[in-house]
C-alpha cells in the first residue's frame, strides 16, 4: 500500500482523483484534478486520475482496486452530493463533505435559509423564480441587487444591477444556468474567504478586483486581482472571523475541508454569501493560497484533504451501512 513516503503518514491505498464531469465548471475541475494528481503521485501516493464524464465509470470505481476518492470536481454532479451519493452506495471513502453537506451547500438558497435561522448574518434576498416574480420585484428590490443562480458555483451566471431596467436581461442570464433565481442585497465593503481544513480556518484572505466584483474572470483569467495575506485585519479581528467562517461551515454540514465566503460592510460587519464544498484546486485557487500562508505548500495541503478520506466506511468493511 503507498503512502506519503513518510512512516508517520497514514496509508491511503489506491487513490482516485475525480475530475471533470459536464458541469458548467468542467474545464476548472480538469485543472484542479491534474493539479491534484500530480501532487498526489510526487508524494509518493498510487493516485490515478479519472473523469467522470467518462462511461464506464461505476465499473471502474466497482472493479479497480481503489481504496478511496479524491473529488476534484467543481459544480453539479460533483459538489452537489450526487458522487458523494453514489461513492457511498460503493463504500468508498472520499475527501470533504457527505451528501447532506454538499447539497445543501451547494444550493445557496437554503443555505442562506439556514444561516438565517441559525442566526449568522447573510445579506436579505429575494426568490424570482419566473417572470411574474421579476416584475413584481422590479419596484420592490432596493438597487444595488446581485442576480445569481442557487446552483452554480465560480460566479457563472451571476450580475451585478444597479437599476430596474438591468433586472430582466440579468435574470434571463441567470436562468440559462438554474430555474431558481436569487437576488441577494448588493453589499459595500470588503471581500474575503476563508479556507477551512479538519476543523481549522486558514489565514483569511482580501479580494481585490478592478472588476464590478469577483467574478468568473477575476478568479480565473485575470492578473489584475489582488490577494492580500495577511489580509490586514487586527489579529483579534481575524480570529473572530475565522471562528464565525468555521460556524457558517458547520451550519450546512459542511466538514473536512473547503471555503466560506464573506463581506465586511462599511460598519465592519460580516455577511456571509456562500460556502464551497469543493472549492478550486488551480494556481489562481484561494485555499492553496491560504495554506501557504500558513507554511503549507501544495503537496501537504492536498495530503491533508486527502486525510479528510480517513475513518469513512469502505468497500471492505461492508460500506456505508455495514
């Protein structure tokens, strides 16, 4: 069995890497998994990559020999639940959240239902889920608003309108990505994240983009985006962000490892926008910037989450309901 290389590091066995997928995120997955893969296989792990856009995938992932998973996968079908589903019904360890956690955070409506119950500020919002709705609210919305799909990750489909007469075209924009439609209360400040890790927040990282916020291009195009660590925040300050990021993760049921996303407004408050299940893997990615921070370079950190796998039912041990 392969390990890190390393006699204190635990023994994983044959590892496959998920990647890929028909997702709207598709191409970022690909980047995250051969990223992964490769950091994997340089530690010395028997990790083996595979798309699972692929046919014969349940086959593979049946007969192959594999002692765990790594999900490298970005958006539905990934970071939904449903692989996290599906790798259950095989026993098969795997990195990050469980079903309930990835559906949940991966539906941004009922996640902000749930943080609000639970008390953790998320901006007001508004559900328009068909063009009634949209007329009905043009008057009503207080502009600023952003439009976005509850399903979608990396800010596809997602606008930013300042004026009633914007609010159709974005919500058409948005539909093309989900059938129920978010807008969420534009929000002045600060933008920041926080990578989590077995239970721990990463150094917080501040977003800073010429463009009208952080969207698909500035996270994955652009190099006109600054990322300031330290994030120049008091240390107290941070500390009590990263405790309330951790918070806002384990409300959705979120765990093992990923992201929270958040704004200080201009009086200092948090508001929490979105959590990441399976946040990017790539060398524009927020997490691996985090870590290193914290004197973790790429190959640690993916072994890290590669230990989210640890003590999870397998295939050996008769699956999820042995």
């Amino acid at each position: 069995m392969s390990n890190t290389g390393k006699n204190s590091e635990p023994e994983f066995g044959k590892v496959a890497v998920l990647m890929g997928g028909k997702s709207a995120e598709r191409e970022i997955s690909l980047q995250s998994g051969r990223a992964v893969l490769q950091a994997l296989q340089a530690a010395g792990i028997d990790a083996h990559g595979l798309d699972t856009a692929d046919a014969g995938l349940v086959d593979e992932l049946s007969s192959g020999g594999y002692a765990r998973a790594f999900i490298a996968l970005h958006g539905r079908g990934g970071e939904d639940g449903v692989m996290q589903g599906l790798l259950d019904m095989l026993g098969l360890p795997y990195t990050g959240s469980g079903v309930l956690g990835s559906a949940l955070a991966m539906d941004k409506l009922r996640t902000k239902q749930v943080w609000e119950s639970a008390g953790i500020p998320t901006p007001p919002f508004t559900l328009l889920t068909d063009a009634a709705e949209v007329a009905a609210s043009m008057d009503a919305l207080q502009y600023p608003v952003i439009i976005k799909p509850a399903h979608e990750g990396s800010s596809i489909g997602i606008s930013k309108v300042d004026s009633a007469d914007q609010l159709e075209r974005a919500w058409q924009l948005a539909r093309k990505y989900d059938v129920e439609i978010i807008a969420e209360q534009w929000i002045s400040g600060r933008e920041y994240t926080a990578g989590i890790l077995l239970n721990e927040a990463l150094p917080l990282i501040c977003l800073e983009t010429p463009n009208t916020f952080y969207d698909y291009a500035a996270k994955y195009e652009a190099n006109t985006t600054c990322y300031l660590i330290p994030c120049g925040l008091a240390a107290a300050g941070e500390s009590l962000l990263q405790a309330q990021s951790l918070a806002a993760f384990h409300a959705v049921g979120a765990s093992g490892w990923g992201r929270v996303d958040f704004m200080l407004d201009e009086d200092e408050q948090p508001w929490f926008i979105e959590v990441n299940t399976v946040p990017g893997l790539t060398d524009h990615s927020l997490v691996p910037m985090a870590a290193r921070a914290g004197g973790m370079d790429f190959t640690r950190l993916v072994c890290r989450i590669l230990e989210t796998s640890l003590g999870q039912p397998t295939a050996a041990s008769g699956g999820p309901d042995a």
